[in-house]
C-alpha cells in the first residue's frame, strides 16, 4: 500500500502539492488562531475561548468611564436579596451590576448598544429610559472612578463612609475593596 502510493506521488507531483499545501496552510492557521487565543486570554485573565469578550468589555468600561460619575443607577432586589442595579449611559450602553445575598463583592457586566441592536434597528432596552436611570433611589452613590494601572476604581459613599472597589475591566470582577474616599489617580 505504501509503495503504491509512493508511486502516485512521483507520477503525480502537482496534485499531490495542491492537496499537501492546503492542508499545512489550515493547520498553520488553525495552531496560530488558537496560540493568539490562548496568549490573549493569558493577558486578560480570563478562560480560554472568552479573550474577545473581555476586550470587548474593557473598550466599554473605558468609553463609558465618564457617565459612571454623571449618571444614577437603577437597583432593585428581589425576595430572594438578589440585588440588580442598572446605568443607561448617553451613548445607549447599559452596565449590569449583580450581588448575590452571599457574595462579598458584586460583578458587573457592560451591554453595549451596538450589541442590541439587530439589522432592522430593533433595540431589545429601548423601554428602559435614561430619565430613569438618573433618579437617585437613595443609598450610596458614586462618588467619583479612576483608573489604577489596569483596574477601574468606583468610590461609593453614603454621605458619611466611604468605599473603594477595584474591578478588573476584562471580566467586571471586584478584585479589592478597602476603605477610602480618595478620587485621585
């Protein structure tokens, strides 16, 4: 059998190359997509296969850093103390922050507009108003947000205490809170 096709081979180069050369260019391909992946989601933190999201997030959390500090957020909770709070930015963007009852800290996730809407200019929040969204319910409220290296930090306050959460922009982690009413960089 081997021989056999040794012998196709040397009668038949130019179809074996169009056939071999292929091959090697999807697999090179291929081992390239999936060593940029796993290099990206090293730098970003996050699972395999999930580095595009995490960019993806960054990129909102820096457009929409200044309407953290313009715009009230919407909270609810549930019967179950689910807490859910909202921020619908100016640009559309909406921002998703959840606290289970027995989590330290809560995890935020960005829904960008461009997200929403589909090809005939449907948007799946438009009910959800920007006047809403700036109403104070009460509670603490942000302070001010910065930038530190990599990390977003939101400072809240209740009027009299201070809290500082450092979230990391690729997965809306909280990855440290501490007690400061600092807003400088």
């Amino acid at each position: 059998m081997i021989v056999e096709i040794k012998k196709w081979i040397s009668e038949n180069p130019g179809k074996f190359l169009g056939f071999v050369f292929p091959l090697i260019a999807a697999c090179g391909s291929s081992v390239s997509m999936v060593g940029k992946e796993l290099f990206d989601s090293y730098v970003t933190g996050t699972k395999f296969g999930q580095s595009s999201l995490a960019v993806e997030q960054q990129s909102l959390w820096k457009k929409n850093f200044t309407c953290l500090q313009d715009v009230e957020k919407t909270k609810i909770k549930n019967n179950y103390n689910v807490e859910i709070s909202t921020l619908v930015c100016p640009s559309g963007d909406v921002l998703v922050t959840a606290q289970r009852p027995d989590d330290d800290v809560p995890s935020s996730r960005w829904i960008g507009l461009d997200g929403l809407i589909d090809d005939t200019g449907v948007i799946g929040f438009s009910f959800v108003s920007e006047a809403i969204a700036q109403q104070r319910k009460g509670g603490s409220y942000l302070l001010c947000s910065y930038w530190h290296n990599d990390y977003l930090v939101k400072v809240m306050t209740d009027g009299q205490y201070c809290v500082s959460y450092m979230i990391n922009p690729y997965n809306g982690q909280t990855v440290n809170t501490f007690a400061s009413c600092g807003c400088g960089q």
